[in-house]
C-alpha cells in the first residue's frame, strides 16, 4: 500500500516520534509525495540547514511556495505568540503582557508551549481552506504525543476553573490550594502570575474556542491522520511503541509508520574479503564486518518498529544524502 | 536567609560532603542515558559512590541504557519527579504532610503549579544538588534538547521573577550549579542537527559562567580510506559486479557515513570520540573505557 493509500483524504496529517529519529525530514517527504495530488502544506520544526537547503526556499512563518502544489512554513513560536497577543488582546492587556516578566519567559511557562503555538498557528492554515492537505511535523517534547493533547489540556485549565478563579478579584490569593503555591513562592510571584493571567483573558477566551475546534479535527480519524516515525534502535522504538499504545487508546492508531535512518541491505558473499582489495583487504573486512553488525543489531528493532503500523502500511526509509529537491523527491517516491 | 527559606527545600547549605556533579545533556538520540550510565560505571571502578538520576521514570525491564548484561548494576538510580518535588517542597513550607497527595488531586492548583515557569525544575535541582553533598558522584541525565537548556536555567529564570524564599532557594542552586564540582558534558552524534545543538548547548554554558567538559561524539565510525586514490579504488569496487562488490559496497557505507560525520563534527571544540558499537551486550563498558581513554 502506498502512503497515499494509507492517509486517504485526510485533512491533515500529523507525524510523531521521539526525538533525533528525522521526524522532520520524513514529513518534508510525505509532503512532497502527498503535493502530487494535494494542494499541500507542511509545516515543519527548525529544520536541519541541509534540508532547508534541499527545499530551496528560505522557511518563515507564513507559508512560502516551494514547487507547484505545495508550501513551506516553520514554526517560530515567539513570533507565533507576538502575533496572537497582538491580534486578540486589548491595547492596555497588550502593553500589560508585553511588558511582563514573565511573558519573556513563557516557552517555559506553559508546559509545552511550542506545541500549544503551533497549535494557534496551524488552526489559521486549517481556517484559511488554502491547502486540502497539511503535514504537521511536530516541535520535540517530553512526550511525544503531547501535541494532540494540547487542546484538551488547555481546555483542562480552562474547565478546572483555575482561570476563572485566578481573575476573580483577590480570587488567587485568597483562595485554598492555590495560596499554598503562594506561600511557597512568595506573593509577589503569585501576584505577578495572576495578573498575566488577567491579562490574557479575553485571549483565552480565543484560545479557549480555537481549543475546542481543534480538538475536534485532532479527535477526528476521518480528518487526522498520525505518522509514527521511528530509527531502527532500542530506546526509539520503545518511545515509538509507547506512543503507538497511546495513539490506539485515543481510538486513532498510526496511519502508517515510518522507519527512518535504516541501512540498505548489503549482504556479504563468502566467508571472508575477496582477492582484488590489495593493502586495502584488512581495512575493507573490518568495515564490512562492522556494517554487518550495525545492521543485524538493527533488524530487530526495525522490524518492531514496523509491527507498530497497520499490516500494508509499512514503510523503511533512508533519508540520508538528501542535499537537493531533486534527491528528495526520489526519496519520496520511495515512501 | 531565614529559618523556613532553609526548610522549603529538603537541604539547607553547609553540608559536610561536596561531592561531583554532572550534567549529561544534548538532542534526543545522542546516547545522553548511555553517556551518563557510563560516567557513573566509570566512577563504580575506581570505587567511588555514584548515582545515575533521570528526571522521567525509566521505562520498566529495559536495563540501564540498553546493556542488559550489566548486573549487578554498580551504582544506584533515581529517577525524580519534577512535579511531586515541587509538591513536597510546598508541603515542607506549609508543613502539612499529607498535603502533596492533596494537592496532587486539586485541579485549580495543578493547573497553576503546572504553568508556573521554573519551580519544578528548582525543587528538582535543589534535591539534586543536595544529593550530590551525600555521595561522590551524581550525574543527571537530563531532558533532551530545549528542556535540558531550560532546566539549567530554570535558577536564574526563578531568581529573576520571584521574590522571597524561593528566589534565595533559586540562587543558593545557580551558584552551587556553577562551583567547579558541577559541570556539564554535552553529548552529539557526528550529524548536522546533535552537533549545533551542542555547540549551542556549549555557547550557552559558557556565557552563563557554568563549567563544561569535552564534549562527546558518539557513534563515530571508523575511516577506512585515508586518500582520494584509495576511495577511488574502493568506488571502483563498489560499481563492479563480483564477488568483491558487496564487500566494497559495506565498506563505503562506513567510510563516507564516516567521511560526512567529520564534517558535520568539525565545529565542535575537541571532542571525545566514542565509537559506535554494534552489539548492546558490554556496550556500557566499552562506552567508559572510551570515555576514560585520556
């Protein structure tokens, strides 16, 4: 089955995994396979400079035309987060967030916040009905499935009552559990924290209805299509596994997975290195002798790695050497 | 610094013990969990006391960074929750002992201690630092990439946005992390994407006055042509049918894997080559005598 088979018509395609496995340069395949057909974007993490080079368009936040049928953008979260404060909240509350302390510091202030602006910016390109199809490579986090979870874990702070309760007046420091954390940290810093909440109330308010919108597309299989992508050893094909659980638990298993980084198959005839290497013989056996043993310790794991798709839609890639859009199209042809 | 300031935390300063600190960072992939294992059985040999901390919960039955013959394993783990230290650390100033488990269940105050910035990582690097004052060795296997980054500055951040006890609680940990018994090991593979971040990583310690380490390249591969005349000789091989093809054909796999590697690495100041090893079984010993080799 092709990848085109596996993802159907899916509005947007979301690629998982942990980190160091390529996830980036896997989704600029798919993208590129899937803009045969598909009006598309991908819309990538800080990609490595060679395959930025390969693409052949400087990446910026909004979308740039890389070839007919498909676009490029990358995620830059402050200038993601800039735009949204600029956008929903009141000049004062504006002036109030820019300036605060702790908005400087906010990459580290929402668990996540990559994903959380990634998730604003993606909401507008799904909004806008440019693209039929949008490949999401997805920023690195703890746990990698976090990104899907990103809506309903605002949605969490938001039903819980936590914001609510922090704009009431005096709500934060008056109240229970909360004042504990007070105690704990001083009241300035709670002061300063519910007021950076009472700034940005009315944006979650925004946020809060965007959330739910997305929620729904992420929650629903007939529009979201997820991609594990995985290397072929020990510790990434367990992370991979545990996301795989994860995925099948929300009812919306992979579409297909994609494993990266494997060695092509080089068997070696006879028992040792044949005659014609001259003083090269010694060097040659042990290189080859090595590449046999990376590849049989990768095996395994490859092959597991696979057992996580549904049976047809298996796919072993080397993505390795992919210096132009050239060899990057060849590459995905062979997804 | 006053009384409760000493007691919002498990350790107050003045211990006996100064014992060595490290902190194993680097992108997701690199061999930072092997690394760190491998530091800590170092130590195990010359018979110093040595703990391998993670700040998420191992994965169960999977071993010590995938050496399953490592047994028994000479050094103790722990694996601390960044979450349930700040809860213990709010328990301890309120003094109720029950809490933790409370507040845990209380969805307004997790919601807040889960956005607060850099708390957590404080309460989980004040009980490191406080652990590395009871034995010879504590090395942390910290989070990949930007959580790593965020972790080690997590100090400063809280220092800068808070007041009152935990901003002294917040500079007692900067400025142990920054003693010379702490320092930092980053960690790359010989590939475009570990290398800047290490080099990023490294340019980040620097100009926060923390102390580093030679950086380690895992994985190298080993050179098998030293000249273009011998790669020519080796492609020439590889391009003819014969019994000598697939031999050529594997060994200018390695060679160019090897040859790209170089480049990749050559931005990153002398680094300590560990090279890739095939075979999981003794890898973790393998990884310390190349991390012992002077």
């Amino acid at each position: 089955m092709t990848v085109e088979r596996a993802l159907a018509d899916r509005r947007l395609v979301v690629v998982l995994g942990p980190g160091g496995v390529g996830k980036t340069t896997a989704s600029a395949l798919l993208a590129l396979r899937l803009a045969r057909r598909r009006r598309t974007l991908v819309f990538t993490a800080d990609p490595a400079r060679r395959l930025a080079d390969a693409l052949g368009v400087p990446l910026a936040r909004t979308p740039v035309r890389v070839r007919e049928n498909l676009h490029a953008c990358m995620l830059d979260p402050k200038a993601s987060l800039d735009a949204l404060v600029s956008t929903y909240a009141r000049p004062r509350e504006r002036d109030a967030i820019f300036a605060s302390p702790l908005y400087a510091h906010l990459s580290d202030a929402f668990a996540g916040s990559e994903d959380f602006v990634a998730m604003g910016d993606l909401y507008e390109h799904v909004e806008s009905g440019d693209f039929e199809t949008i490949v999401v490579d997805t920023p690195p986090s703890r746990h990698a499935v976090d990104f899907l979870d990103v809506p309903s874990r605002l949605l969490r702070v938001f039903e819980t009552g936590a914001v609510r309760w922090v704009l009431r007046p005096g709500g934060f420091l008056a109240g229970g559990a909360a004042s504990l954390l007070a105690t704990a940290t001083s009241g300035e810093y709670a002061r300063d924290l519910a007021g950076f909440f009472a700034a940005f109330g009315r944006m979650f308010e925004e946020l809060e209805a965007r959330a739910r919108r997305m929620q729904t597309l992420l929650g629903d299989p007939a529009s979201t299509a997820t991609i594990l992508v995985a290397a072929p050893e020990a510790a990434a094909v367990r992370s991979a596994a545990a996301l795989a659980t994860r995925l099948a638990e929300r009812g919306a298993p992979p579409a297909a997975v994609i494993v990266n980084r494997v060695l092509p198959p080089i068997d070696l005839p006879g028992p040792s290195v044949p005659a014609g290497f001259g003083d090269l013989a010694p060097r040659v056996e042990r290189a080859a002798r090595l590449y046999e043993a990376l590849r049989a310790e990768e095996a395994p794991h490859a092959a597991a790695a696979l057992a996580l798709a549904p049976a047809g839609a298996r796919v072993a890639a080397r993505a390795g050497g992919l210096r132009t859009l050239a060899r990057l199209e060849e590459a995905a042809r062979e997804l | 610094m006053d009384v409760s300031a000493a007691r919002l935390f498990c350790q107050g300063p003045g211990s006996r013990r100064v014992g060595e600190l490290r902190i194993v960072l680097g992108k997701g992939g690199a061999g930072r969990t092997t690394v760190a294992a491998a530091l800590c059985l170092s130590a195990a040999r010359k018979g110093r006391a040595a703990t391998l901390v993670t700040l998420s919960p191992l994965a169960p039955g999977t071993g010590v960074a995938g050496d399953e013959t490592l047994d028994p394993i000479p050094f103790r783990t722990l694996a601390i929750d960044p979450r349930a230290e700040l809860d213990a650390a709010v328990a301890r100033v309120t003094g109720l002992r029950l809490l933790p488990r409370l507040l845990s269940l209380h969805p307004a105050y997790a919601a807040l201690a889960d956005v607060a910035p850099a708390v957590k990582e404080v309460a989980s690097l004040d009980r490191i630092v406080a652990l590395s004052r009871q034995t010879d060795l504590v090395v942390v296997d910290a989070p990949a990439t930007g959580h790593g980054r965020n972790l080690l500055l997590a100090p400063r951040k809280a220092a800068d946005l808070v007041a009152g006890r935990l901003r002294e609680r917040a500079l007692a940990v900067e400025s142990a992390l920054r003693e010379p018994p702490c320092r930092a090991t980053v960690v790359a593979t010989p590939e475009e994407m570990p290398v800047r971040e290490a080099r990023e990583l490294l340019e980040l310690l620097d100009a926060n006055g923390f102390h580093a380490e030679r950086p380690v390249l895992n994985r190298c591969l080993p050179a098998v042509t030293q000249d273009e005349e011998e790669g020519d000789r080796l492609a020439a091989l590889a391009n003819a049918a014969g019994p000598a093809e697939a031999w050529a054909k594997a060994a200018r796999w390695i060679d160019r894997a090897h040859r790209e590697g170089e480049v990749a690495a050559a931005d990153l100041p002398s680094p300590r080559r560990v090279p890739w090893i095939p075979s999981p079984a003794g890898r973790l010993a393998r990884v310390a005598d190349a991390m012992e080799a002077p």
